[in-house]
C-alpha cells in the first residue's frame, strides 16, 4: 500500500516541478522587463542617449498615437532634440504577457507628461498602448510600440 502512494507522490512531484520552474522563469523574465522599462522610461526622462540606445532594440518600431512611424534612429531624435521634454509616465495599468520564448508583451493605459521646451505649455498624452519587449544577447530590448488617444469624458448632459 505505502509503495503504490509513494509512488505516485513521487509521480505528481516530477509532474510539477518543471511547471514550477517555468513559472519562476517567467516571473524572473516579468521582473527583467517591469526594471528594463522603468529605465527606458527614467532614460527618456534624463533625456540620456546611451541609455536610451541600450533600451532599444535595433529593429524598434515606434508607432505613435499620431500615425507617425519612428526607427530607432528617428525616434532617439525625437526625444532628444523635438520639440517636447518628457516629464513624467504616469502607468494607469502596466500589464505583461508572456508571449513566447524571449519574448513579453506589455499593455495597458498611461498619462505622458510632457512640456513644450520653447513655451512651457503642458501636454498630457492618454493613452491606451501595446508594447513588444525581446531578449536580446541576454537583455531585454524595447522592440515596438503602438498606441492610440483616449477621447476625453463626455460633457455631462444637464437634466
């Protein structure tokens, strides 16, 4: 009686222990990707070029709320030398999605802060957004991004 429930003890251990290493795996994985964009985030901030560059990935696809599409290239310009400082990114909802081996999707709604660096006006960006995180080489890389405007609240209808 005792070797048939060990045994089959012995059985669910062996069943379960990659299905618990995996889960850890991609919880050390969530954790790599929540620290590499809180970077790109305090890089974009800090204006910071190298640590931008360490943050994209090379095949970066930026596609704005706009439409305009950005590369990698073309989007280090635009935040180091447009016309807007980014002050603050205010995550209303940060998810993230494994989707494959080295691969995590990061979705949610965030408020961007920015100020126009010649008038100081203040601008708020709310936007709903889809993100692609890769591991490259071992870090993770900011691949793309796309995101869309939410539309304001409605006016209140008086009754």
């Amino acid at each position: 009686m005792k070797t048939p429930l060990l045994f089959a003890a012995a059985l669910l251990l062996a069943l379960l222990a990659p299905a618990a290493a995996t889960a850890a795996t991609a919880n050390a994985s969530l954790a790599a990707v929540t620290a590499a964009d809180d970077e790109r985030c305090a890089a974009t901030q800090a204006g910071d070029r190298a640590r931008l560059v360490a943050s994209y990935s090379d095949d970066l696809h930026y596609a704005h709320s706009s439409g305009k599409i950005d590369t990698k290239a073309s989007q280090l310009e635009g935040v180091l030398n447009g016309t807007n400082l980014y002050e603050k990114f205010d995550y209303k909802d940060r998810t993230f999605v494994p989707a494959g081996p080295g691969v995590v999707l990061m979705k949610g709604r965030v408020l961007v802060h920015m100020k126009n660096k010649t008038t100081g006006q203040k601008l708020v960006n709310d936007l709903n957004y889809l993100a692609v995180w890769r591991e490259e080489n071992g870090k993770w890389r900011f691949l793309a991004w796309q995101s869309c405007k939410n539309l304001p609240p409605a006016p209140s209808t008086p009754k």
